[in-house]
C-alpha cells in the first residue's frame, strides 16, 4: 500500500495569507504547505482522503491519472472544498465519483454543492453521495472508519491495513483507541505548540504517540509556527513532521 501526503497544512496552508510565514523559514520548500489530504494507493485502487481547495494542484503534483472514490473526514472548507475539481474525473471514467462521509457531513455538502449530487439544468451529476456506517470498501481498499472529536462537532479518522489517518482532532473516544491498537503508521494532527480548542498540540499527540506505540508517526494538520527543520530536531525517535508530496510505501 502506499500513502502520499497530498498536503499537511492547517487551514489556512503555509505560508498563510497575505504573506504570513509564522517562524516558518520560507527558504526551506517542506514548510510550504496546502490543506491536509492524502492519496491511498493499493493494488488496482486509488483512493483520496478529503478534497480541499488546493486538490487540484495536488493531484496534479502527484500525477493521479483516476481516482475510484473519494472519502471524507468532515465537511469544513479546507477540507471539501475542492470538490468541483473532481468533474475533470467524472468526464476520465464516464460515470459518477463515489464520495463517502459522515451522515451529517453528507447533508451539508448535498445542500452546498447541490449540483455535484444531482443532474441539473442538461449538466449530469459528477459524484453519488454515500454515508458512512462501518466499513468501507472501494475496490482493493477497506477503510475502517472510527471518530474523533474535532471541537463541537465529530471528524472520522480511517484505518486502513497497518496504517491510520487522523487530521482534526482534539479527544479520542475510547474506542477509538481500539481501532488504532497495533497500528505501524500513524498520521496524526499536531496542529502548532500551544494548546488549540478543535485540534491536538504537539504536547498532547506525543502523549496520544507513547499511549499506541506505532512503529512510525508522521505529524498533519501542521500551522506556520511549526518550522519543519526545528521539529525535525526536537522530536523524538519515531516521530517526524510531514511535507507536502511525502510517499510512503507499507508491505
């Protein structure tokens, strides 16, 4: 299976508007960020984990020549509000993009982006909307979903194999930590140093780290006072920041 980190950015990327580098070094290309998503490959399979605004750079980037659905972990902007882009796959495999997520989620994209879900006007639809209940399974690929609490609201995490995905998120309940036992590879938000009400700081996903001991954890979700070379330094074995086009290849 391999993992691409497609961006790993906050919401606002690095640097963030209008030019604003934090104690980010802007020399170093591994602090530039976009907004947080992966790509996961297997076998015949390729799948996207959220569609922010920068998708379509990033798919560009990395060279996706189909994509087979799509999964999401929440409804905010930075994270589906790409999602337009997708037309240019929907006209690629001449049928409608599966786009999986929360129930809640679900509904407020089909009121936002109304015409991605239905035909409308002599324009088809480009994507079919499905809730997530359990397990998902696309094509060679099984996500085993589990929450997180991001704030007033929930975002899903995803299992998938020996490898988890969990961006936005501040708390954990309790089984949760279930479905993340044993797990190699973790990509967990670590979203600056100091504490933050809707996402994880850095103190608090070391001690998430130490509690579920993968064999690696990659830090996501990252803001611009989380200079890469700095963190690279400080942290501990087993640890490390993410960068925008990071691969990882897992047997």
């Amino acid at each position: 299976m391999r993992i691409t980190i497609l961006g790993c950015g906050t919401s606002t990327g690095v640097p963030r508007l209008p030019n604003d580098w934090g104690t980010c070094d802007p020399e170093n290309p591994k602090n530039r960020r976009s907004r947080a998503s992966i790509l996961v490959e297997h076998g015949e399979t390729t799948l996207l984990v959220d569609c922010g605004p920068d998708m379509r750079t990033q798919l560009l980037a990395a060279d996706v020549q189909h994509l087979d659905g799509v999964l999401i972990t929440h409804d905010h902007a930075d994270h589906t509000h790409g999602i337009d882009d997708l037309r240019g796959y929907y006209m690629e495999r001449k049928s409608e993009i599966p786009v999986y997520a929360p129930a809640e989620a679900l509904k407020r994209l089909r009121h936002r982006f109304d015409y991605i879900f239905k035909s409308r006007h002599g324009y088809p639809s480009i994507c079919s909307g499905h809730e997530i209940t359990g397990l998902v399974t696309i094509g060679d690929i099984t996500a085993i979903p589990f929450w997180q609490e991001h704030g007033p609201i929930y975002s899903l995490g995803f299992r998938f194999g020996d490898i988890a995905y969990s961006t936005d998120v501040n708390a954990f309940p309790p089984e949760s930590f279930e479905v993340l036992a044993g797990v190699k590879v973790w990509i967990v938000d670590a979203l600056r140093h100091r504490p933050h009400r809707t996402h994880s700081h850095l103190e608090k996903t070391l001690g998430w780290i130490e509690q579920i001991k993968p064999d690696r954890a990659i830090l996501t979700h990252l803001s611009n006072d989380m200079d890469y070379a700095q963190l690279r330094n400080a942290l501990p074995d087993g640890v490390e920041p993410a960068y925008d086009g990071l691969v990882l290849d897992i047997v």
